[in-house]
C-alpha cells in the first residue's frame, strides 16, 4: 500500500468518528435545518455518510460527491443500511477543484443549493503538489499555504462551492467550524465571498457544540493540532442566496 493509500484509510477511520459524533449529536439534523425552502442539495465532500443520511431522512435528495474513493464507498453502505433512500441518492466519486468534473456536474444534474460543510481533507505531500497550483491561481499566497495548508485548501474549495452556485444561480450553505460566533460584524470572509460572486444576501446561523479531536479527527486551529479527546466549538452556518 502506497502512503497516500494508507493517508486515505486513517483518515476515514478518523473522520468516521468524528461525524458519527456529529450525527448523534444532532448537529447534521441543525445543519439540514438550515436548508429550508430547498429541496435537492449538491453536497461537496459528503465523508463518510453521516451528513448525506441526515439529509436525506429530512426529505432532500442528495447529490453526493467525493474525491476520497475510500470514503464514499463507506458513505454508500452506511445510507443502504439506514433506509430505502435509492431514489433520492446519487454518490459521484470526484474532485470539485476539477473543472471537468464541474462542468460534468453542471451539465448533468438539477439540484437548488450546494452545500460545503466541515470541508477538510488529509493532507500530505502529494496533495501540496496537486493543489498548490489551484491554490495559487486561487489568490492565496506560498506563506499562508505553508503555514496553515488544510485551512488554505478549505478556502479553496469553499471557494469552489460558492463558484458552482452561482453557475447555476442557486444558493450555496457553508458550515464552518469556529472558535466563536460569527456574524456580519466580526466575518472578514464570506462577506467577501458574497461580493465576488454577487450573492444576494447572507445569512448566519451559529450553534454552539462540541468535536471530538484525539481519538477523532484532530481538529486543527491557525496550524495547531488540538490533542484535547472533546472540544468546544461553533457550527456556523452561512447561507448565501443568489
Ligand atoms: C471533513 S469531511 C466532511 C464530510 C461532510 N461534509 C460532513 O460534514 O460530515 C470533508 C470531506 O470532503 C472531501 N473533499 C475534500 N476535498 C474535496 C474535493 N476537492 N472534492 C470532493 N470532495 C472533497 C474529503 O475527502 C472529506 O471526505
């Protein structure tokens, strides 16, 4: 087994964890919540399942893609085990920083929101490689990429989702995971986002929960790993609609 095959492994184990948390929490039902008045989401990066679910035992069909082929096939078993939802689900191995893949998308399948929550990845040399380059064009600069790569290629494909939306004139939902709440007066970021890509409105939702990190997915903050097993955090929720 190669190392990035082996990174992809850990990485669904861990991300399991933590998003089975979430779903018994009912964070995943909150964040479904939020998407009232829509009715078919394109979910960016559905891990390993647990979101996917809760949306669709809200009524939503779902789009689901993945660029983690071990993470969507845990994500398809897991909704097949939990319902009849066969009608309702489509799961597409693929990488939304691919403009193919995009354009494949937007060609192919209606959906009225794009969602992006909890984006994240494993992340080691080959993907700094593969993504550096997306990274830069993106605007970000090499200093910021080396001192806090997962949250650079987070923006990035925040970015994306947002870009999608609004080639579809549709609304795109971001849930980030946070420190403290966020509103218009303290967000320097997604008000920007809702400028560059002429939303027409944005709206916040903050919750305040907990994540597992040591013994889940390690949370990291500006570049420090969190070994705390349970932390306080908060769920934002930001909507902006076209
Ligand atoms: C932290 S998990 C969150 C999963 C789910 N959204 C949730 O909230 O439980 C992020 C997922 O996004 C996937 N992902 C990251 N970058 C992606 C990309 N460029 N294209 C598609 N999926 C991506 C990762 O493989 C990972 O499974």
């Amino acid at each position: 087994m190669n190392s990035t095959q082996n990174d992809k492994l850990v990485y669904v184990d861990e991300w399991n964890v933590s998003s089975q948390y979430f779903y018994k929490n009912e964070y995943y039902s909150w964040m479904a919540d939020n998407l009232t008045g829509h009715k078919k989401v394109l979910e960016i990066g559905c891990g390993t399942g647990y979101s996917t679910l809760a949306l669709l035992e809200k009524g939503y069909d779902v789009i689901a893609i993945e660029k983690n082929e071990e993470c969507i096939r845990k994500a398809e078993h897991l909704v097949s085990e939990n319902g009849d939802f066969d009608s309702k689900v489509v799961f597409l191995q693929g990488d939304v920083a691919e403009e193919t893949f995009r354009n494949d998308l937007l060609e192919q399948y209606e959906f009225d929101v794009v969602i992006c929550w909890n984006i994240g990845s494993y992340w080691n040399r080959e993907m700094m490689t593969y993504y550096l380059p997306h990274m830069i064009e993106y605007g970000l600069d090499v200093q910021q990429i080396r001192v806090n790569p997962e949250s650079s290629y987070a923006e990035l494909i925040v970015w994306y989702a947002c870009k999608l939306a609004k080639e579809k004139n549709v609304s795109v939902n971001i849930v980030d995971r946070c420190g403290e709440q966020l509103n218009e007066h303290n967000d320097p970021y997604y008000k920007c986002l809702k400028d560059e890509f002429s939303f027409a409105k944005i709206e916040y939702k903050n919750k305040e929960g907990k994540s597992l990190s040591k013994g889940g997915r390690v949370l990291t903050t500006n570049g420090q790993a969190s070994f705390e097993s349970v932390m306080d955090i908060v769920f934002v929720s930001i909507l902006l609609d076209s």
